[in-house]
C-alpha cells in the first residue's frame, strides 16, 4: 500500500555512510540545521478533477550520537528537534517528527537497519528513516552498489568534483511492492545531489529531485529541494540525555500536536466532501486514508450528518472497515449509538466486520458497554445484527486480550437470559465466533423452551465444524420435537453424517410431508462426498415428487459426483 507521507519527504536523495565515519567514535557528534522543501501533487485518474496538490516546508535541527545495540556496533542514535512547518506566514510545530530513533550501517556504508523505541505507525517510522537517509553516501565511489531509501532500491550514479561528490538517482531497480501496491512503476524524473564529506558524516548537503508514481488508476508525483549543514553553534537536544544502549530507551507513545491535529481534520475533510469518492475503490480509499488515521475520529460529524450522499457513504464506510486501525474501529464503535439511525449503525457493523487487526480496547470497551446495557436502535434487525456480529468479530479477531473480553462478556449474558430474542442472538454470536469452548453451553440451550432459542443453538453448532458438535446435533436430531426439523437438517449438512443420519435423512427427502423440509434434507445430503449409495432412491423419488424447486434440487444432486475424502 502507498503511504503518502513517505512520498512528500521520503521521495528525496539518499545515500550511504561511510565506514571511516563509523569509526570516528565519541568524536563524532554533528549537528546540523535542515531545510526541505516538498511539491506533491496525487491524481486518481478516474476522477476527472484537477489533481491534489500540497506543499510543505519544513525547518529544524538534527542531532545524532554513537549507540550500541546490544554486542552490535555501527549504530548511531538520531533526533530532530524545533521541527517546524510553514502554513502560510505562520510556523506549525510538528512534535511528530521529534522522536529518538536509531539506525545501523554496514561496513560498506549503507544503511541496513532502523530501531525505534517509541511505539509509532509506519507513516511516522518513514518520515522519520527520511531524515537519516539524507545522511548517508558511499565513501568508495569505483565500486557502487544499490541504495536503499523507505520506497525500495535504487541505482546511483557518483562523480568526484573536488573535495564534493555528485550523485545522481538513475532509477529504482527494485521497490517495496508491499507498502506501494497500488503502482507499478517509479521513475526519477529528475536528480541531483552535492555532498561534502567530512569525517564524521558530512559538513554540507544540498539537492533537488523529481519522483513520478503510476499505477492503473492513479499517479503520484513529487519535487523535492533541500539542504543539510553543520549547524553554525551547538543546540541543546534531549539526545544526549539519553543511554547510548538503545536497550535503556524508553518507549513512549507519539502525540500530534493540535495544529497538526486540525490541519489534518481540514484535509480529510476537503478530500471526503470535495471528491467523488465512488469513483475510487475502496481499497484505495482506505490507503489514502491512512494519511489522515490519527484524526478519523474527526468524520463523525459528517457521516451523521447526512451530507454524504447514500454511495459516498457505503464506501467511505467499506474503506474504514478496511482501514482497521485503532482510531477507524473507535470511529465504527462510535456510530453504533447513533440509535436514530439504523442504516448508519448498520454499515458500521458490517465495517467493523472486516478487519482482522486486534480490536482496540477504546472500541472493546464501547462494544462492552452496549452488550451490557442493551444495544439501541430503532430497527429491531439491527438490533439482531449487532449481537451476532459479535461473534464475527471474535472469529476474525482471535487471540486478543479485547476479543477474550468480548467472549466472556458474550456467555454472562447469554447465562442472564434478559430476553429470547438477546439470548438467541447472542448464541448465534458463539456460532459466529466457531469457538470449540462454547459448545458445552450452546448445547445445553438445545432442550431450551424456546423454539427461537432452539434454533439458534442448532444453527450455532452447525457452524462450529467439530466433532463433538456434531454429536450433540446429532443426538438433538434423534430425540427433539418436531421443531427445528429445517434447522437441524441443514446444520447437519454442515458435515459428513453417520450412515444411520444418512438414512434417516434420505427417508425425511423422500417422504417427509412438508416440502420445505424435503428441500432441507435433499440439501443436506448433496454436501455428502459420498452420495452414489441415494442417488438411485432419489431418482425413484422424482416419479412422485410434487415440488419444482424440490425436483431442481435432486436433479442437481444426481449430476454430482461423489468428491474424495478430505
């Protein structure tokens, strides 16, 4: 996937340390003062509108110092500090970009490893990787290699002016297709670079570069200038203050600072009202908006406020449940009170389902309070929808301490028994899940009254896929009222059924009086790997067969063949 904030800083020249430098040990302590003007503009080729553009200009100051990490040397930690932007006349602190970090050379200069104490998302990880790539050249120009840079790999061209080296970025021979999917090509479309040596990293760097990204749908483009000098006095930074193990670092979370905050809401803004967002997918989507994931909260408002026309809306939801980071699911958890609007919590929930990634505990514990006090809706299938989507978010969110409280919260309500029709949700819910540990109570709930409850525990063990499941159904199937027969036959299908099930399955599809459970046991027995043994019972039952839709359905049946054993 594109991370867009890689391309406005990170698209800039980079080059390798040299291992001379390495070597300089304590000594070495730069610092120096940075200037970097980025130009990206970002075109989705099927929105006939003008391209996106944005222009940043950052200031500040940099620092770095020896480190070791553990036994392992050639390791320097790294910081910035007074990191600034221009927006308009006024200068924006950016605290974002004023996390400690560190990074490894090789012995041939190059840059082979990041560290990073600080919990921070990958966006954060490559601005900040941008600002040591802009430290880096290789000192042994009669033998270069390939530079890396946060887009992949690629091919430089160095020249010896002097007591200056000129490089030039010929092209990307490689790049990461994980994070940069959405393209398939990256062209230099201009490059030039002037470094001057020192040794301890450099005393000066200065460059312009050009990047274009395409792909099918999309195009990204960046300019970049810059300079890099040795700052003319030294600067007080919490660097120093820090261990030169890295193991000693304490880790922090990142915070944004509120101007930052608010510019960003603004953008997200502008890009979700001012594009036709039905025009780009949703994947795509999701990918730009993670941009913008620490203020996505920000969209509340506008969802809830009908701005958004009905298709804008569905998929600006179906990119937030493909986001799936911490703030996206608080967002959708958010939605589900908006009890007024039941379409709205709807597509939350089916968002929700999407994603994979732990839930957060901001958003479990949300879903906790709902699934306690009671969910309300002015729609009584949502309503429904939300307890057994429970069950779909334990299932694709296994493993978790959230998911593990979600669990246990889902079988003390089912045990308090409010209502038939919570209770029968919340049993769908386990269903859902497909974990082995709820079996024991879904089954107890077989012999329930209620013939909703009932049916719901025979539809949950259905979908549990175990053997022991499909003993109790099994059981169930022997001794239950007449109730449930369609349930119980199609839960049954979920398996391969003993040949006395069988039997007795294939008596019910020939003789059974009410067609529609006919259909469920002609159903159950076509997902058989075995069928050659009723096909011929069968094809005798179509002579007095009343049903069309039951005939279709053996006809069906007959032209299978027999599948092997899994």
């Amino acid at each position: 996937m594109i991370n867009l904030c890689r391309l406005t800083l990170l698209a800039a020249p980079f080059a390798a340390l040299t291992s001379f430098q390495v070597m300089a040990g304590t000594q070495c302590q730069p610092q120096y003062t940075f200037d970097i003007k980025t130009q990206t503009s970002f075109d989705y080729i099927k929105l006939q509108s003008a391209p996106q553009t944005s222009m940043v200009h950052l200031q500040g100051l940099l620092s770095l110092k020896p480190a070791k990490k553990e036994q392992e040397k050639n390791w320097w930690a790294i910081k910035a500090d007074q990191v600034t932007a221009a927006v308009g006349k006024e200068r924006m602190p950016l605290p974002s970009y004023e996390h400690a970090f560190a990074f490894k050379v090789t012995e041939n200069g190059l840059i082979s490893d990041f560290y990073f104490a600080t919990k921070l998302d990958q966006q954060t990880q490559d601005k900040l990787k941008g600002l040591a790539y802009y430290l880096q050249y290789q000192h042994d120009i009669s033998q270069v290699s390939k530079e890396p840079d946060t887009l992949g790999q690629y091919q430089p061209a160095y020249q010896q002016t002097g007591k200056q080296l000129k490089m030039v970025k010929q092209h990307y021979s490689d790049f990461d297709r994980t994070q940069l999917a959405t393209f398939n090509r990256v062209e230099v479309l201009d490059s030039a670079h002037l470094i001057t040596p020192s040794a301890c990293f450099i005393k000066h760097r200065e460059g312009q570069e050009a990047l274009a990204l395409t792909g099918t749908d999309l195009r990204f483009g960046s300019q970049q200038s810059y300079t890099l000098t040795l700052a003319p006095q030294p600067f007080k930074s919490t660097l120093y203050e820090l261990d030169n193990d890295l193991a000693a670092w304490q880790t922090t979370e990142a915070e944004l600072s509120d101007a930052e905050k608010a510019r960003l809401a603004a953008e997200l803004n502008q890009l979700i009202t001012t594009q036709d967002i039905t025009q780009i997918d949703a994947h795509t989507l999701s990918i730009l908006l993670q941009k913008y994931n620490a203020v996505i909260g920000t969209l509340a408002p506008l969802i809830l406020s009908g701005e958004l026309n009905d298709k804008a809306q569905m998929r600006l939801f179906n990119a937030l449940g493909q986001l799936d980071s911490d703030t996206s699911q608080q967002l959708l958890s958010q939605l589900l009170l908006a009890e007024k609007q039941p379409l709205t919590q709807f597509r939350a929930l089916r968002a929700l389902t999407q994603g994979n990634a732990p839930l957060s505990q901001q958003a479990a514990d949300m879903l906790l309070g709902m699934l306690t006090d009671g969910f309300s809706t002015l729609d009584s299938e949502v309503e429904s929808s939300f307890y057994m989507t429970l069950g779909i978010l334990l299932n694709n969110r296994s493993g978790s301490d959230t998911a593990t409280q979600l669990s246990l919260a889902i079988t003390e309500q089912i045990t308090l028994g409010e209502s038939e029709g919570k209770t029968a949700s919340l049993i769908t819910a386990l269903g859902n899940s497909r974990d082995p540990q709820h079996e024991t109570l879904i089954n107890t709930h077989l012999s329930d009254t209620s013939a909703r409850i009932e049916k719901a525990s025979i539809r949950a063990l259905g979908m549990m896929q175990t053997d022991t499941a499909y003993k109790h159904l099994e059981q169930h199937f022997f001794k239950s009222p007449e109730r449930n027969k369609k349930a119980l036959l199609s839960a049954l299908g979920h398996y391969q059924m003993s040949a006395r099930t069988s039997d007795t399955v294939l008596n019910m599809a020939v003789n059974e009086q009410d067609d529609a459970i006919r259909l469920a046991a002609i159903n159950a027995l076509a997902t058989q790997q075995h069928k050659e043994g009723i096909k011929p019972i069968l094809r005798q039952a179509l002579q007095s067969e009343t049903s069309r839709r039951n005939f279709k359905a053996i006809i069906k049946l007959l032209h299978s063949k027999d599948e092997k054993a899994q």
